[in-house]
C-alpha cells in the first residue's frame, strides 16, 4: 500500500506475509573423538533439505550434539561416540568414535552417523559404517608393517582413506552448505593417527581435526561444524569431536518466530532471514 503524507513523501510498505508454512534446515550431529593410537573420528550425521512443513503454536524441539572425547588409555575403550542433533522430528545422529589400537573388539571403529577410523594394528581394522543419507563409513587401517597407519573417520561428503604401513588414512570429506548465505563445509571426518615416527599423520577436513604422528596426540575438530576429532599417534590421546549445529531459514517476507530459547544466533541475506543454533533450545512460529 502507499502513503502520501501532506503531499511532501510517497512511501511504499510491504507488511509481512504470516508465520511460515515451511522451512530450510542443516541439522549438524556431534562428531566423535579420535582413537588413542588410533582412528580418526567420524563426522557427526548431516541432514539438509527446504519444504519441511512447520505448524503455528507449537514450540519444536532443537538439539545440538555435543562431540565425543577423544580416547585416552592405549588398550581402551575407542574415542567416544558424538550425541544426536535434533530439529524437531529430524534426527542427525553422532559420528562414532576412533577405533583404539587393540581396544575390543580388537580396534574396530565405532559406527555413527559417519564411521570412526580402524585403529593402528599389526592387521587390518575395520572402519565403522554411517548412517545412509547422512555420512559415510570410516577407513580402515594398515596392516603388518612398522608405521601401522590407522584409518580416517568418514565424513557427510566421503568415506575415510584407508590407512597403510607408512601413511595414516586423512579424513572423509565434508559437505560445504550456503543456508547462512556464506558457504561453509560441515561434517569432515578426523584423520587417523600414525605409529611411527617416518611417515605421515592423516588430515581432517571440513572442521575434523588432524591426526597425530608418534609423539602427537590427535587434534581436537573445529566447534560447530560436526567435525571428528583426530586420531592419536603412538601413545598419545585422541583429539575431541565437534559440536554440532542445527540452523533453519525462510523468506524475510514472513513473521518472525512468536518466541525462541536457546538463544540463536539470527542473521539475514539473500532474502532469508536465518537463525542458527549452538546450543540446545526450541523455536515456535
């Protein structure tokens, strides 16, 4: 509608549309720690997509997983599992945790919403597996040599390398999203830890943290982003797993929430008006 106010200035408003019917959400799973001597951390789950359908008056429930610690005592347990992230009725679930270097059973990683990395052994573990839709299975480690490199945990974008006799395996990769209208990578695996000192740790990615060399403990994942932790180098402990995230968005045409808790974090562009959560809450429109 236009107003004329004495003549002098002509104004156009456009009133906001109601509450929305339906929005765009990334729901982000905590990712889990890195092995001790072990496997690098997988990502925590990653589910995204528009069009879900959101009613009025009802207050929704959001979680943010928390990432998983990192191992630390050789013959353990592996790094500890990452916790769901939830956006309603949306569940990411956690990345598992790195396997430990001759943890039961036997260095295995821990499956998850993306796997954990095999541990550093003198044969063959495994990774875990993902969930399907949500992140990939964990690499498995090398076998009979001297640098024993353990696996990368999967990440949302990819399985983890394998780790061989002189390389750790690095980290699956993550997926990069543009909800908050920057683009940003979410969900990498952590890179596998290496027994030896001549050859070469393996990489996180997209906020998975960097497997340690021999006398390297594995590095904690970026918060926030999902990211597994880094798997430790010879008796070294692994690195922490991230913290996940669940962030929503819809047109700014549109009313804001009637009411939020867990305070968001609540931005704007490309014509969205967007709010995302590090901490646990809920939000009704």
């Amino acid at each position: 509608m236009s107003a004329n106010l004495g003549g002098f200035i002509s104004a156009t408003f456009n009133p906001l549309s109601g509450a929305p019917t339906t929005v765009e959400y990334l729901v982000v799973a905590g990712g889990g720690g890195g092995g001790y001597l072990g496997g690098g951390g997988g990502a925590g789950g990653l589910l995204t997509a528009a069009g879900f359908a959101v009613a009025t008056g009802s207050a929704l429930t959001i979680t943010v997983g928390a990432g998983g610690a990192g191992a630390t005592t050789s013959n353990g347990s592996p790094g500890v599992s990452g916790s769901n992230s939830v956006f309603s009725s949306i569940t990411s679930t956690g990345g598992g945790g790195g396997g430990t270097n001759d943890n039961p059973p036997n260095g295995t990683g821990v499956n998850g919403g993306s796997g954990g990395g095999g541990a550093s052994s003198g044969s063959v573990r495994a990774g875990g597996t993902g969930v399907s839709g949500q992140g990939y299975a964990g690499g498995s480690s090398g076998g009979a040599a001297s640098n024993y490199g353990s696996g990368g945990g999967g990440g949302a974008g990819s399985i983890g390398v394998n780790g061989t006799g002189s390389t750790a395996g690095g980290g699956g990769t993550g997926i990069c999203s543009s909800i908050t209208g920057q683009r940003v990578f979410y969900a990498g695996g952590g890179g596998g830890g290496l027994q030896g000192s001549g050859g070469v740790a393996g990489l996180g990615v997209a906020g998975g943290g960097d497997g340690g060399l021999t006398d390297q403990a594995g590095t904690n994942a970026i918060a926030n982003t999902g990211g597994g932790g880094g798997g430790g180098g010879n008796n070294r402990a692994g690195g922490a797993g991230a913290s996940g995230i669940v962030i929503i968005r819809y047109p700014a045409t549109q009313s804001a929430p009637t009411a939020t808790t867990g305070s968001p974090q609540i931005s704007y562009a490309d014509g969205y008006q967007i709010y995302t959560w590090t901490s646990s809450g809920t939000v009704t429109f």
